[in-house]
C-alpha cells in the first residue's frame, strides 16, 4: 500500500535532530510513496505546522530549544486533527503514556528500522476514520486502510543511557520542575539534601582520621572521597534538593524554561535549608560523642579539617570551588545520563570521588566541616588536636566572609558556566552548528 488518500499523496513532516535520522525517516517515507518534509527542531516543526498542515508528525522528543513533549502540546492547539508519532531513544511506559495523553497516535523507541515506521504512519492513518466525532474536519478523504499487525510494546528502556545532547534536554525539564516548586517543598528536600552531604562529611573523617599513617596521605584521600560520594548518592537517589547541584538551573534558564527570578528563588531557598541541614548534623555528632572515638582522634580530625579550610585565601577558596562544582554537576549530569541504578551510582561515585581526593572546596559540605570544629573548640579534641592558637580562628565570622562566601561563589561559576552553560552552547543553543 502507497501514502495517497484517493487522489491525494499523504503528507509527513519528520522533525528530529539529528540529521541522519530525520533524512533517513523521510527516504524510507517517500520510498512509499508520501509527500515528506524535514524539520531539524521543535520551532522549525511548529513553523511548517502552521505553514503547510501536515497530515502526519513525526516527532523527537528530545530536541533542542522546545522540548518534544510540549512541541506535541502546541501542534494539538494548531489543528488537533494532525496526526502524531513519536520517536525517541529513551522510551518508558511512563512517557508512553504522557504522549499519548496528549495525542500521540503511536510510540517509537530507537533503533527502528524504515518498515517499522512507514507501518506506524499507515497504521495511524488508517485508524483515523474511526475517530469522526473527534476531527471531523481532518477525518474526511483519508485511506481506510486494514491496520496491520502491530509489535508488541515498545520494552521499558532502549537504552541503558542517554546521550549527552538528551542529557541536556533533560537538565533544562528538570530545571524548569526546581523553579516551580513549592517553598514548603525545596525547604524541606533542602534540610535533607544538607543532612545528607553532611553524612557523607561525618564518614570521610570517621574513615580517614588515622588512615594517612597507614596508607599515606594520597590514599586516605581517596578513600575519604569514595566514602564521601554516599552524600550525593543519597541526594539523588533518595530525593533532595541540593544547592550545587541545583546550578544546572542554568541550563533551564538559557533555554527558556525557567526564569533567572525562578531560579534565585530555587537557589536562596535550597542554599538556606542546605545550610540548616548541615549544621543540624554537626550538632548531632557533637551531641552524639561520636568525635571522641579513637581516644579523640575524630575529633581532632575534625578541628584540623575546620582550621585548614578557614586558613585558606579567598582566590585559594574561591578557584577550589570552581574545580569542585565542576565535578559535582558532571556527577548529577552522569547520573540524569544513567536510566539504571547502577550506572547511576556509579555515574555518582567517580566525579565525587575524583572532587574530594583532588582537595576542592564544596560549600555544602563546609557547612558541616567548619561548624562541627566550632562546636569542638572548647572540648578535649581541641587539645589533642595541638592546634594551639591556630584555633583563635575557628569563628563563623571568619568561616561565613573567608571560607563559605568565596567557595560558593566558585561553586557557582564551576557549575553554572563550565557545565550547564556550555553544555547549553553545544546541545541547546539554536546558534549550534
């Protein structure tokens, strides 16, 4: 069977990103004999919409600027009576189902092969006139065709990752969620997400306070660094909201998705209850005695941690957190990439790592290092640290202008510019090549 309706040749719009793709799709079209057209993104699609009406979309979900799944919504507010199939290479059943809530008359999962989809497009049409009383006016002229036999659902996931231009598509929907949430909501994820770097901070000193006598400095390092990516792991598999990982916002933001307020907003919320988070389990472990282990060896690990990062200049600070930030956001970017647990986990695990053995600053984390070595000052741990009068400048004055507000600043430059913002430029920006 051909792509003509009586005396009139169906026509198919193809939008996808790639280039191969959408050209591929549109031969294997025309090959059966359907007028084919080609759009390289979600406005370009929308443009030829409104221009040239197609009878059948076919549609990428992850594209750059507009996203696939809101190009599908505004195609409906054009004419409801186009047809529509998505194609994606990351397919759930979940997203199924959103699609098809919004009209999709079929699913796709990458790879597939030219027969696949000129069966769908035929199997979509041909279904159409049995929807009359829903569009009339497009109903009228098209094929009836005999459907043919359809594959059983797609499987639950293609792939076992994302591609990094999908990763981008991603970060700026996600971007877009943070903004929108409630404040009661990132308050609450956001004392979590705290706690839960924090738990990470308590658990690279536990490990690592006598380690270096053992192994030498460079391998306590990274054995405190692999201990201490159970914080992030934490975050983002539990669920939390955590500050620096939340300047991939930016990305949302370029893209259009977000607003700068609504991502201030984000920000300033979450960074307050990070903070909150933190120091609530600094004084859990303080309260908790835990510091006196190792006849109060975690304790003056602890107050030697304090004292080095508040002794640190503010460039010293500052370029630290640029290179720490950095790693964390490719972390939650590794992840976001990841459509499994394990590769999750381990999307997590090397960049964190990787930040913490290197000796980088991140500021979440030193609002539980610092504040639990004030809380030691007055305790036996600062005499067995023999810091001496190198603890006159423990103070939050001093950690608040020359630790916390340099290291945030360079958090936010390593992960705003070096990862979502040039991310951006490659994936999103409608200037690409």
């Amino acid at each position: 069977m051909d792509g003509s309706s009586g005396n009139r040749t169906l026509s198919v719009l193809v939008t996808d990103d790639e280039e191969s793709v959408r050209h591929g799709c549109a031969r294997a079209l025309a090959n059966e004999g359907f007028r084919t057209a080609v759009a390289a993104d979600g406005q370009e699609c929308l443009r030829m919409v409104r221009e040239r009406k197609p009878d059948v979309v076919v549609l990428d979900l992850w594209m750059p600027g507009i996203a696939g799944m809101d190009v599908l919504r505004r195609i409906r507010n054009v004419d409801p009576g186009i047809i529509t199939i998505v194609i994606t290479g990351y397919g759930t059943p979940e997203l199924a189902v959103e699609a098809m809530k919004l009209g999709a008359a079929d699913f796709l999962c990458k790879p597939f092969d030219g027969d696949s989809l000129v069966d769908a497009v035929r199997h979509s049409a041909g279904n159409r006139p049995t929807l009359p009383s829903l569009f009339p006016a497009r109903a009228e002229g098209l094929p009836r065709m005999a459907a043919p036999a359809r594959a059983s659902a797609p499987p639950a996931v293609q792939k076992r990752f994302l591609s990094p231009a999908e990763v981008a598509g991603e970060v700026a929907d996600i971007g877009k969620t943070k903004c929108q949430a409630r404040t009661s909501q990132l308050a609450l994820l956001g004392i979590l997400a705290g706690a839960y770097i924090a738990f990470g901070a308590q658990l690279c000193t536990m490990v690592t306070h006598d380690l270096s006598r053992f192994l030498g400095v460079g391998m306590a390092k990274l054995v405190g660094g692999s201990v201490f990516s159970v914080g992030l792991m934490l975050v983002v598999l539990a669920g939390a909201e955590l500050f620096t990982g939340n300047c991939l916002i930016v990305t949302g933001v370029l893209a259009r998705k977000c607003t700068v307020k609504g991502m201030f907003r984000n920000w300033s919320i979450v960074y307050l209850a990070n903070f909150a988070g933190s120091v609530l389990l600094a004084a859990v472990v303080f309260g908790s005695g835990l510091w006196k282990t190792g006849g109060m060896g975690v304790g003056a690990a602890a107050l030697k941690t304090a004292v080095a990062k508040v002794d640190l200049s503010f460039t010293e600070a500052f370029l630290r957190g640029v290179g720490c930030n950095w790693l964390v956001c490719l972390a939650v970017w590794l992840a976001i990439a990841g459509r499994d647990i394990v590769s999750k986990i381990l999307g997590i695990f090397f960049p964190i790592m990787a930040f913490v053995a290197s000796g980088f600053e991140h500021s979440i984390a030193n609002m539980y290092f610092v504040p639990v070595g004030i809380f030691l000052k007055g305790t036996a741990a600062a005499g067995a640290s023999g810091l001496g009068e190198a603890l006159a400048a423990l103070t939050w004055t001093r950690f608040l202008a020359g630790n916390l507000l340099p290291v945030t600043l360079g958090n936010i430059v390593g992960g705003a510019f070096f990862v979502a913002g040039i991310y951006y430029m490659v994936y999103l920006s409608k200037n690409r090549k």
